[in-house]
C-alpha cells in the first residue's frame, strides 16, 4: 500500500532510546574485546559511531532540533558519551 508524503517516517522514542541502548551495549561489549585497552577502543567505536549516525541523518534529511528523536539525537548523545569516556580514560 503507498504511503501518503505526510506521513512521516519517524520513529517512536520508546524505539529510538531502545535502539541506542543496543548500541552502547554492543559498542562495550565490542571494546572489551580491543587489544589497546577498554577505554580507547570504547572512544574510538564512539567515534564511529557519531560520524555513522551524523551521515544516516544528513542521508535521511532529518530535522536538527526537532520535536521527534532521530539520529541527531543519538549522534549527540554518543558524543556526550565520547566525552565521558575520553576525560575519565585520560585520569587513569
């Protein structure tokens, strides 16, 4: 069945946050695993994983800032991540 151009293909949130925790997990459990150490390799899949997310945005036209979660939100997200862990690998 066609879809009409004004329904949107958005995402409820519920699904949104569902599928970055996935993410984050598979990212830890990937890091755990890097031969440089737990904190580099979970920056550098962070890393990754902003540029991923920033290109499915541009790539689907999403809205910065709008009023629904999309891939903005999790790039953001994992860059706060990314910080998180940067700063407190660089303590230790």
């Amino acid at each position: 069945m066609p879809q009409s151009s004004d329904i949107s293909r958005t995402l409820s949130p519920v699904r949104v946050i569902a599928r970055f925790a996935v993410r984050v997990v598979l990212l830890a459990a990937f890091a755990a695993f890097g031969s440089v150490g737990f904190g580099r390799s979970l920056a550098a899949l962070l890393w990754m994983s902003i540029i991923l997310c920033s290109a499915v945005a541009v790539l689907r036209r999403e809205v910065l800032f709008g009023g629904v979660l999309n891939h903005w939100d999790e790039c953001a997200a994992f860059g706060a991540l990314f910080a998180l862990v940067h700063v407190v690998s660089e303590l230790t």
